[in-house]
C-alpha cells in the first residue's frame, strides 16, 4: 500500500511540474515580455503627451485664442484630481506642464495684447519638450505669511517608490492673492521637477503636495493617459 501511495504522489508531482508548473525559463521570457509591453505603452503615452503634430499646435494657438474663458476651461479639466487632502484649506491646483498647454497659455497671453503668436515661435517652445529630461509639475500655493513657501516640498510616487524633486522653483516668488489681505493672504507658483526616466507614463501615480510634512498634505491622482 505504501508503494502505490507513494507512486500515487511521485507521478502526481511528475505531472505538476512537467504539465502546470511554468519553467523557469518561461517565465522569465513572460516577465521580460511583460516588461516590454509596459516600456512600448509608456513610450506611446510619453511621446502623445511631449511630442505634437503641427495640427496638434495648430489647435492648441487657436484654444488661447478663443479668450480666458475658453483657457480657463481647458486648464481646470487638465487640473490633478486629489485623491487624499490632509490640509482641508488652501489645496493647490496641480497641473502637469506640457507642450500644448504652454503653447495655448502663450497665445493667450499674445493674443490678449493683441499680437500674433506665430505657428513658428509655438514649434520652437513645443520642441523644447521632446528633449527634456525632465517632467514638470506646475503648483498654485497658497498660505497666509510671505515666507510660507519657503519649507514646502513635492515628491512623486509611483509604485511602492518615492521620488525627491530635482528642483522646485518659484519658492521665493510669493505675491499677494486676490484675497489679500484676507486669508490666503499669498501666492506661489512653484514648479517641481522630477527625473523623467523614473517614470513610467503608462502607470498611475501620485503627486504628493508638503505643505508641512505628512501632517499637512495634499495627494493628488497621477493619470498620465488622460494628460493634453
């Protein structure tokens, strides 16, 4: 009886690993095939976003054309979602900085002086951004003192890994807001930079806001597919 269950169990274990278990192999190729997979649509939705059509720009002259209204509209649909809000008051808006929302804020802002925003100066900014290195998000802060940007920080995660910023501008740039004196007494805009080869475009991510550690936090939903 204990030679039969034990041939019982010596071909059932025979059977798994020749029939249902995966070969070493196998599933290396599966993985390295799987990774490859995410890299192409990372590359698609990356080169969707930084690299335009001359139609692309085109359309997008003609969007800042239209007036503040039309911009304005454009802009808060290109606004990041928060998906967790520590701070309760005064949440940045937080945009991803691409080529076609650069080129309609540039056009708007000639056109508002009643200047031509050539299709030629628009493909020579435009093309900046298919040699960048770099990925740029824009914040609208707020806080109630002048020096309230100065401890301000941004990471970005993505995954179970967190990226540290490669620069944030704009800082020492605070102005007062139209609620002056009132609060949010001041504004920044400040820009956060991240090393562009940490991230993959075909992913969900998060934008973490820092107004003063964890405790005073704004996070916001990263879906780059959805970014103009």
């Amino acid at each position: 009886m204990k030679k039969v269950i034990f041939s019982v169990l010596a071909a059932s274990t025979l059977l798994s690993s020749s029939v249902y278990a995966t070969p070493q192999s196998e599933m290396i190729n599966i993985k390295s095939s799987s990774t490859s997979s995410s890299k192409k649509e990372s590359n698609k939705i990356k080169y969707a976003i930084y690299h335009l059509s001359d139609q692309q720009i085109k359309n997008a002259i003609a969007l800042g054309k239209k007036g503040y209204d039309s911009l304005q509209a454009f802009t808060l649909k290109q606004n990041l979602p928060i998906s967790n809000d520590k701070m309760k008051i005064w949440q940045p808006e937080v945009q991803l900085d691409t080529p076609y929302s650069f080129v309609a804020l540039a056009s708007f802002l000639a056109s508002n002086k009643y200047e031509n925003y050539t299709l030629k100066e628009a493909k020579y900014y435009a093309n900046y951004y298919r040699t960048a290195d770099r990925i740029s998000f824009n914040l609208k802060a707020y806080g109630n003192n002048i020096d309230f940007a100065d401890n301000i920080n941004v990471v970005f995660k993505q995954g179970n890994k967190i990226y540290q910023p490669v620069e944030i501008r704009g800082a020492d740039d605070v102005s007062r807001s139209l609620s002056w004196p009132d609060a949010p007494a001041y504004r920044a805009n400040i820009f956060a930079y991240f090393d562009m080869k940490n991230v993959d475009f075909s992913k969900n991510a998060e934008l973490i806001y820092l107004y003063a550690g964890k405790e005073l936090s704004v996070t916001y939903k990263v879906d780059f597919s959805k970014i103009k």
